[in-house]
C-alpha cells in the first residue's frame, strides 16, 4: 500500500508534443470567446483592453499550468502552497469583471487537463448567458446637492420637491449654525423627466437668494480605477 501511494505521488504521465500543443491551443480558442464577449458586453469608459487581454493569456496561462501538473499530485500540491502566498490586490471596475476572471480559470483547467467537452459546454452556456444579459447598464442616479442659509431650508425643500414631483428622496441633511446641505437622490428618469419643465432647477433655487451652491452628480455603483 505503501509503494503503490509513493507511485501515484511521484507519478508522472507523459505527454506527447501533439497533447501539449493541443490542449494549450484549446485554452486559446476558448479564450477567444472570453475576449469576445467582454468587448461585446462593456463599452464605453468601462471597457478596459489591458483587461480583456488579460483575461485571454489567462486562460492560456492556466491550461499551460494545468498541462504540467495534471498528471502529478505532488507538483500540484506544491504549486497550490505556491500560489497561496500570492495576493491580487487590483481593483475590480465591474462585479461582472469577477465572472470573466473565473470563465477564464475554467477553461485553463478544463482544457489543461484534456476536458475539452466540459471547457466547451460550460463555456457556450457562459458565452449565450452573457450575450443576451451582459449589456444590462445599472442605472445611474442623480445626486442633486444644494448648500445655503438655514433660513431657506423649508423654501429648498418645497421648491425641490414640487419640482421632481416628490420623486427626489432627501438622503442627506447637514447642518452649521449658519448653513444647511440637503442631498437628494433620484434616478435619472425623474432627472430626465424634469426637462419638460419651463425652467432649470437651480434658476428656482437661486433665486430664492442666500443659496450658495447648487451641484448635480451622476452616481454609478461601479468603482473607477
């Protein structure tokens, strides 16, 4: 028992040139299909090329790594202490980002270790799902931020609320003995709406006087790198 665990430990299958050139070019044709859909389903400033790229050597990557620890279950556990001490520590512009990182991780071992059919089906499932479902945008919100006396207070609130037709959520209010901050949230089709009116939001605010500043900021949960 002892000589046959000390054979699978210290085991190592052989590979022709032919294996290896084939299950490395796998991982390349799949990781087309990674590039393909995140340049299809990101535009504009969140598309990243460097990114894109990225994603397909590492598929490539991965199936290379897994072509030479496949057939040896000592190797792969000292890559796996190996790789542990290593931390990625770049942000992540788009939660869908996480899902095109692991597609790529899972077409490196499938194809790194001759599952072609796996690599294949898992991959035309991701490729379809992301088509059809990848170019949903989150809507970006509205932030409307307006700084003035505190006497004005309850005239800014009526004025923003008539305006967006109570739809402007009041977020956040701050305070000074002398001045008063009101964040007001909205989604960008009550912002969009509001064009229908005959005049701006802040011609309303200043001229109700003592308003120092009026700012309209476009929110996105995503984080810029």
């Amino acid at each position: 028992m002892r000589e046959y665990l000390y054979q699978i430990l210290e085991g190592s299958g052989t590979l022709t040139t032919e294996d290896i050139f084939l299950r490395i070019a796998a991982s390349a044709v799949f990781g087309i299909l990674v590039y393909i859909s995140y340049w299809y389903t990101h535009a504009g400033t969140t598309y990243s090329k460097k990114f894109n790229v990225s994603l397909f050597t590492l598929a490539i990557l991965t199936g290379a790594v897994m072509t030479v620890i496949g057939n040896n279950v000592a190797l792969s556990l000292g890559m796996v202490g190996a790789l542990s001490i290593v931390r990625f520590r770049t942000a992540i512009k788009d939660t869908r980002d996480t899902t095109y990182i692991f597609w790529a991780i899972m077409i490196g071992i499938c194809c790194g270790v001759g599952d072609y059919q796996v690599a294949g089906i898992g991959s035309g499932i991701v490729f379809v799902i992301l088509l059809l479902l990848g170019r949903v945008r989150n809507e970006n919100r509205m932030l409307l931020v307006i700084r003035a006396a505190n006497e004005k207070e309850l005239d800014l609130e009526g004025i923003v609320s008539r305006y967006y037709n109570q739809k402007a959520v009041l977020k956040v209010k701050n305070t000074t003995p002398s001045h008063v901050e009101l964040i007001y949230e909205m989604t960008r089709k009550v912002y969009m709406d509001s064009y229908r009116n005959e005049k701006e939001i802040t011609e309303y605010l200043y001229s109700q006087g003592n308003v120092e500043y009026v700012n309209l900021v476009s929110q996105s949960d995503e984080i810029s790198g």
